[in-house]
C-alpha cells in the first residue's frame, strides 16, 4: 500500500477552503493535519478489519481439528486480533480527531473564547432575575421579621420606628 490513495482524499479534504494560521494540532497545520486524519482513519480501519483474520484462522484451524490445535494457539491469536482492533480504534480516533480538528478549529475556538463569557453572562443574570422574582434565596426579603402597621396594615421592617406609607408610630 502506498501513500498515493490517503494523499488523494486528504488533498480532496484540503480544498474545502482557506485555514486559519492558528489551527494547529501537533504542530501541524490544517490541510497537513486532514491529511493525517484521513490516513490514520484509513490505517486504524484496516487494522481494525484485520484483526477478524487470526480469530477467522485460529476458528478454521480449530474446526477443521480439534484435538490438534494447543489452546495457546487460539488464546494467542484472539489477543492479536485484540491488541490489532485496539490500535485499529485508537488509530481511527486520533485520525477522526484530527480531521475534526483541522475542519471545525474555528468554530471551537470562536465558541470557547466569545460565546463561554456571554453564557457566563447570561446564567449569571437569569440567577439575579429568579431572585428579584422571589426564587432563591434573597439578601434582604427572607430574613427581615416585618411588623404589621397598626393603622394601615402595610408591612413594616421591624426596626422602623415609624410607618413608611402612613407615618403612624409603630
Ligand atoms: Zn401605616
């Protein structure tokens, strides 16, 4: 296998449109880093689908005989077959990363840097909101022990000497 095939998708990935300078991910710019994306994808799909192969031999082996086959022979091919779909599933996802990170750079970076204060922003003042309204718990309304008026029933804090609405002495 050569590298004809992965340089043709990752040049047909490159063209999608101009990439910030910034983007980089191990130190490698955009179209370099679609590139490896679509060439470590391609190598961890391989190697994931050949590693059905040695379970595939060790099950024909076995079937065809029985009492000949050691069980080290099967238990050693099911761990190729293991150890060769993990690096084929580590491979797709450092390629898959790659190839996300070198298309959507810009739009994460926008989301991260601009719209994270603005959210902040915005919990924050819906928190205030809820609190004017009545929900949560308020710095002033809930702990003051308010005191009836006598003459005009508004409900005074207990500290006030007189009514604030009607100048009645409390
Ligand atoms: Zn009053």
């Amino acid at each position: 296998m050569g590298g004809s095939a992965f340089d043709g998708a990752g040049n047909m990935a490159g063209g999608t449109g101009p990439v910030p300078p910034g983007a980089t991910l191990f130190g490698l710019s955009g179209p370099r880093l679609r590139r490896l994306g679509v060439a470590l994808l391609a190598v961890g799909l391989a190697l994931f689908f050949l590693a059905i192969l040695p379970v595939l031999l060790a099950i024909n082996q076995f079937a065809s005989d029985p009492w000949g086959t050691a069980p080290g022979v099967v238990l050693g091919s099911f761990f190729l077959s293991f150890v060769l779909s993990g690096i084929g599933m580590v491979l797709m996802g450092i390629g898959g990363y790659a190839l996300r990170f070198g298309l959507v750079r810009p739009v994460t970076t926008y989301v991260a840097t601009e719209a994270s204060p603005g959210i902040e922003t915005a919990v924050t003042a819906i928190g205030q909101g809820l609190r004017q309204a009545g929900f949560g718990p308020s710095p002033t309304g809930s702990n003051a022990i308010r005191v009836k008026c006598r003459n005009c029933g508004y409900l005074e804090t207990e500290d006030a000497d007189f009514c604030s609405k009607c100048g009645q002495r409390l």
